[in-house]
C-alpha cells in the first residue's frame, strides 16, 4: 500500500472517532442535571408505607383508686397481684346484668347461666373491658334494685376462678355485698349464712347470758333465804 493510501485510511478513522465523540458529548449535555453525580437531588418513586396506628395511653392516665380506699377496675388489673385472693371494694358503673333468654313452650333451650353482672370504669364502657361479677343470688331469688349506668361500691373477693365454674385470666369479683338504689345492703348467699349463723350465735350467747344471771339471782335468793 502507498503512503498516500496509508494517509487517507488514518484520516478516515480520525474522521469515525471524532464523530463518535461527538455524539457522546450530546449525550452527556442532553442528560446534564439528571445522574446520581450532578449533586443534586433526585426524584425516586413514590412509596407508600402502611404504618401501625400510634398507641393508645389512655389506660394509663385513669385511675387505680379513689380517696375513700375503693379500686378501679383497672386497677385491680393493674395491680393483680396486690389483689388477686384478697377482700376488695370496687367502686364502677353497672353496665350489664345478666338475663336468662326466655324459653318458648313446648321448646327445650339451654340451661340458663349463674346469674351476673358487670362493671366498668366508664358509663359506656366495653364489655371486654368490663369486670364480671358473679355468685350474688341464689336461683329464684329477689335480685337487688339496680340501675344501669349508676355507679356503685361492691364488696367481694377478686379471683380468676369462682365455686360456679366460671373464670376470667384477667380476673372476677365473688360478689359478698352493696347497697342498693333502696338503700338495702344486699349480700351474697354465702355472706347472708354466715350473717345469720352469727346472729344465732350472739342470740345463744344472749340467752346463756340471760339463764346465767337468772341463776346467779335464785342461788342468792336462796342463800338469803336460809340466813
């Protein structure tokens, strides 16, 4: 091949390259202001994250118990282990009380439940929430004057398990007494037997007292007697 022919093939490559470059070149200053290297910020896709709602701290302002030394239902919750086995007095609202399903005639329905009821902190509260009161009254028995919705104290025995089967993890009153909307202190079957049991005793006591004085008085009138 001559040198001219060299020549001009060097120069036609020259040419290719020169082109190549310049095309790059456009490249570059048609994205200019858009990679991830300009410094500068970039638009990404948008993304939507599905976020737990926040948590509630109500429950945690509400009390655990009242200046008169009554508890919550909360804070018998709370503070279970305090009160779990333990005498206490729950001061709540009345938010159900349990009725047995009438049974139609000719019909057979299910036993009826242990009669009960439930409390809550709130008038309107839930019935999850709610603590459950059980073993007040007797089958047949004249259930005390109620009105739901009104606050009342309770006396009983806070457990996880009652003598009538039922049971509460989160724990149940064994009903012992309240006063109702009468003004009657109204107590549980066992606390009415131990109430009379005692009342015979201290009517017995009373009449030993009685025939002890009794003798005592003959023993000295016979004593007077026979001066």
């Amino acid at each position: 091949m001559s040198g001219l022919a060299v020549f001009a093939k060097r120069v036609g490559l020259i040419g290719i390259i020169g082109s190549l470059l310049g095309a790059a070149a456009g490249c570059s200053d048609s994205n200019a202001g858009t990679g991830l290297n300009t410094g500068e910020a970039v638009a990404l896709p948008g993304m939507k994250v599905n976020l737990p709602p926040p948590p509630s701290f109500a429950d945690q302002d509400q009390p655990t118990s009242f200046p008169d030394g009554t508890v919550t239902v909360f804070g018998l919750r709370k503070e279970m282990d305090k009160y779990l086995g333990k005498e206490v007095k729950v001061k709540a609202y009345l938010l159900e009380v349990y009725q047995c399903p009438p049974c139609p005639k000719k019909q057979v329905c299910k036993l009826c439940d242990q009669p009960n009821f439930f409390l809550s902190d709130k008038p309107d509260g839930k019935k999850e929430k709610a603590l459950m009161v059980v073993d007040y009254l007797m089958p047949k028995q004249k259930p005390p004057a109620l009105t739901i919705g009104k606050q009342y104290v309770v006396d009983g025995t806070f457990a996880r398990n009652s003598p009538t089967g039922f049971a509460s993890s989160d724990g149940l009153l064994l009903f012992t007494r309240l006063t109702d909307d009468k003004g009657v202190e109204f107590l549980s079957p066992a606390a009415a037997l131990e109430a009379k049991a005692l009342k015979g005793e201290k009517a017995e006591a009373g009449d030993m007292d009685k025939l002890q004085k009794a003798l005592e008085a003959k023993s000295a009138a016979l004593k007077k007697a026979n001066k």
